[in-house]
C-alpha cells in the first residue's frame, strides 16, 4: 500500500514541477495568491510540526543515532517522514530558517525522495555524490513555492538588471541573498547570468600541508604555488537564464588584472567589462559585469544585450 501511495503521487520527473503542483493546490484551496507565502502555514496544510532543536544536544542523543545514524556537524534540519515532524536547527537567522523549511518542504513533495529513507539528512554514511543530487532537487522543488514565479517575474522584469534590483527582491520575499540570485539567474527574460567565484587557495590548503610532509615536496611546491599565485580564485559554480550564450563550468581558473580579482583584492564591489574567455568560454564576447564581495566569496552578475527582444519590443501579434 505505501509504494502505491508513493507512485501514486508521480507527476513529472523534474522536481520543479513539485513545487508548482502544491503551489497551485494551495491557491486553489487556500485560496492563498500572494508573491509572499507562509513557510508555516505550507506546513501545517502538508500536517508537519516543527521542533526547535539544539543539534549539539542531539548528537549526543542514543535515541536520535541509534535511528538516524551519526549526523553531520553542520546539519542544519531533519525530516521525518514517518512522524511527520522537522527538527529545526535553534542557530538559524530567520532568512536561512525560511529557506531550509522550504527546502524540507520540497523534500515530502518529490516521491522519489520517500524510497530513499524514512528520515531525510546529511549522515556520515550517505552517498556523497547522490546526496547533493536530492539536494539540489529539495532546493528546486521549495523555491517553486518561495517565489512564485508569476509575482517574481512581475517583480524582478521592471527593475534594472542590477544586484541592487536581487537585494531589493531578497528584502521583499525574505529570502537570502545567494537563493535569491539563483532564482534571478534561472528566471529572467534578458541575458544574465550568476557566477559565484570562491578563493581556491583556502580549499587547497589542506593538501598542500600535507604534501609538504612528504621528503620530495620542495620542487613540486615551489611549482604549484606559482601556478596558485597566478590563478588565486575559481568558478565555485553559475546559474544562468535560459538564452545565455555559453556555459561556465565549476572549477575554471581565473587569474590577475582583471575586475573579478579586484573585488575579492580590495572587498569593493566592481563594475566593468569581462571577456567571456575569462570564465573559460572560447566565444568572443564580452559581458557587462557587476562583481560583489559576499560573504568571503565574489558574487558576478553578467549580462549581454538580447538583440531579439529588442527586434520584436512593440510588436503585436
């Protein structure tokens, strides 16, 4: 009977699909049709509870490991299916809280997710690899219902295409900044995309470390600290609307002399002009580009003219 449930409950295999499903059940029934909505009331119409948790506490806890196995450090909520109950990190800002209780709320609504396990969170002995794939689905499952696509859309369009424009936008559906963005990115009309760009020497300093244990590191350091010199920072990774004309992978190096390094240099934010070789494209264009120090990382807001929508601006069919 539960695997039938389970099957019964398949829509779509995009996991987007999910969020606009309940979205549009909730306007229907609840007759809720607002660009802002309740994560708390979502919950209570799906018939979870929430409970506020100190998860230095629950690690300790031989009931919650013996069920759920040893958690990470760094786990910021549990889902129980069964019990239909979150556990909420108590160190949460309210924007994060927000997000997170999203997120979960995309977790119950995508099927497959039900098969997986009873409880949904990050344990020591999970699928690396297949737990940032359920994660990235939970994310594109809540945001559906964060943002409402037909108010975001009305909302985000009017406004310039600007990292003023997503903080105004962030402000208004209490959301953070990064998922903000990344709705931003995916949804617009015009040309643009976000790259978030991180200090890769802090990821590598580790390795580094040990390799200088080793009797024959000197000549191999000596070289690698060179080529880290030359190429201090990298493609964390980039969301981009559906019309942006080249792909940006995670991992591209980028070097010196140019506005992406002087943001992160000097913590300003930056406006100028940037190859598209810069982030690894072989194309001749260059993008307009807003870069933001945020949080330890650079925020890159590219855009590109959209010569088709200016063609047929006006026109009535």
């Amino acid at each position: 009977m539960e695997q039938k449930l389970i099957f019964d409950r398949f829509i779509s295999l995009n996991p987007a699909d999910y969020g606009k499903f309940l979205l549009k059940e909730i306007n229907d029934i609840l007759d809720i049709d607002s660009h802002y909505i309740n994560e708390y009331e979502v919950l209570d119409y799906l018939g979870y509870k929430i409970e506020v948790v100190n998860f230095s506490e629950i690690f300790k806890s031989h009931h919650y490991r013996k069920k759920m196995g040893e958690i990470y450090r760094d786990t910021c909520a549990i889902l129980s299916f069964k019990e239909s109950i979150i556990l909420l990190s108590n160190e949460l800002n309210s924007t994060r809280k927000r997000m997170t209780l999203f997120h979960e709320i995309g977790h119950d609504l995508i099927p497959w997710h039900r098969i997986f396990t009873s409880y949904v969170t990050r344990t020591k002995d999970i699928n690396i690899a297949l737990n940032k794939i359920i994660e990235r689905q939970a994310f594109r499952a809540g945001v559906e219902i964060m943002f409402p696509l037909k108010h975001f859309l009305n909302d985000s369009q009017g406004l310039p295409i600007t990292f003023t424009s997503i903080k105004y936008l962030a402000n208004r559906y209490r959301a953070s900044f990064e998922a903000t963005c990344i709705r931003y990115a995916l949804t617009h009309s015009n040309i643009v995309a976000i790259v978030v760009v991180e200090n890769k020497e802090n990821k590598k300093e580790k390795r580094i470390k040990e390799e200088e244990n080793t009797l024959f590191i000197n000549l191999h350091f000596d070289k690698k600290t060179i080529l880290k010199n030359h190429f201090p920072l990298q493609v964390q990774y980039c969301v981009s609307s559906y019309h942006f004309p080249s792909h940006i992978s995670h991992g591209v190096e980028i070097s010196k002399n140019n506005i992406i390094y002087d943001c992160w240099s000097n913590k300003n934010p930056v406006k100028g002009k940037i190859p598209a070789s810069l982030l690894g494209s072989h194309k001749a264009l260059n993008y307009d580009a807003e870069c933001l120090y945020y949080y330890n990382k650079i925020f890159v807001l590219l855009s590109y003219p959209d010569y088709q929508l200016e063609l047929f601006k006006g026109v009535i069919l």
